[in-house]
C-alpha cells in the first residue's frame, strides 16, 4: 500500500517535470535553432551582399559580422519568448 502511494506520487512528479518540459525550450535547443537559421541568413547576406558590392571579401565580412551579431539576438529573443506563457 505505501509503495503504491509512493509510486503514483513519483509517476505524478515526473508527468510534472516532463509536462514543464513540453512547454519549455531547452537553450541547447535555442542555440542549434539560432546557428541553423543564421547559416541561412548568412548565406542569404553573403550573396545580396556580393550582388550589391561585386566584391566577395567585403561580403564576407559583411555577412560574418551580421552572423555573429544576429546569432545573438536570436538567442536572446528566443529564450525571452520561451518565459512567455502567451500562445503555449
């Protein structure tokens, strides 16, 4: 009897924990999400970049600092989305 209790009292806890899960982000994941979108926004600066300079070394560098800067951002913007409860 009073590990049947002690059983469904666990089994309740780990439905809690996975459930808190479900709904939150890990920033692990946050970090893979911002590094696969910023290799497509990278590439994407790159080449507009190159079309509107003719030069790929000053579009390399345009686009490297734009991966750099806006890797951030993504990160931070998605882990403050993550704390709001709005939509989930």
């Amino acid at each position: 009897m009073v590990l049947d209790q002690l059983f469904r009292l666990r089994a309740k806890e780990h439905e809690k924990s996975y459930s808190q899960h479900s709904i939150s982000e890990r920033p692990l994941r946050s970090i893979f999400k911002a590094l696969s979108w910023r290799l497509i926004g990278t590439i994407d600066t790159l080449l507009v970049s190159y079309f509107l300079t003719g030069e790929w070394l000053l579009a390399s560098s345009i686009a490297s600092v734009d991966f750099l800067t806006k890797l951030i951002l993504y990160f931070a913007h998605e882990r403050v989305w993550n704390r709001i409860n709005w939509g989930k």
